[in-house]
C-alpha cells in the first residue's frame, strides 16, 4: 500500500469514528457496528484496527473515554467527542465531501474522454 493510501485510508476511519460519535457516545463494538452499518463492504474495519485508532483520536483529544454499562450491562469504554472533536468532525466532512465529488468528476470526465 502506498504512503497516500495509508494516509487516505486512516483519515477515512478517523472521519468514520467521529461520525460514529456525532449522535452519541458508543463503546468500541458499538463503533464498529456503526461504520459497518454506514460502507460495509466498502470498507471492513476490525477490531485490531479500531482501537489503535482510537487511542490516537482519544491522544489528539478529539474524543474522551469513560467506563460504563453496555446494553447486556457488562462494564464496557464509552467514546465521546470533545468540542475540538465535534469541529474537527464537520471539517473533516466538509473536506471528503469535497474531495469525493472531484474525484467523481474525474472518473465521469476520464470515462467522457475514452469514448
């Protein structure tokens, strides 16, 4: 994988993580779910992949952790956004938006210019 892949890629699952968070706070299963739910199979996150993740958005203070109860009321990390996390969620999807309809335009202009 190239450099601008992985870098591409891990700004694709930080944006997905604090969209997760946007609603309300979730545990990293519940995470997880949510971005399946939003681009399987477009983009199959684990659980390996996840957490170091998190940690960094939690170290870059995007999001806060906190202990609590999960729905069968095992003890369980919620994620939270931070206020700096909230504005970095809508920049972040303002830019891939942007980002996502050049692209798009491109790909039609690459397809307009072969036929």
């Amino acid at each position: 994988m190239t450099r601008l892949n992985s870098n591409l890629l891990r700004g694709t699952l930080d944006l997905l993580v604090l969209r997760a968070l946007v609603a309300a706070p979730r545990h990293g299963y519940g995470i997880l779910e949510w971005i399946e739910r939003a681009v399987a199979p477009a983009l199959l996150v684990e659980e390996g992949t996840l957490y170091p993740a998190l940690h960094r958005l939690e170290d870059e203070g995007l999001i806060r952790a906190s202990w609590g109860a999960s729905e069968n009321n095992r003890k369980a990390k919620f994620y939270s956004l931070t206020r700096r996390g909230e504005k970095r969620a809508q920049a972040d999807a303002s830019a891939w938006r942007a980002y996502a309809d050049k692209v798009l335009r491109a790909l039609e202009d690459d397809a307009e210019a072969t036929a």
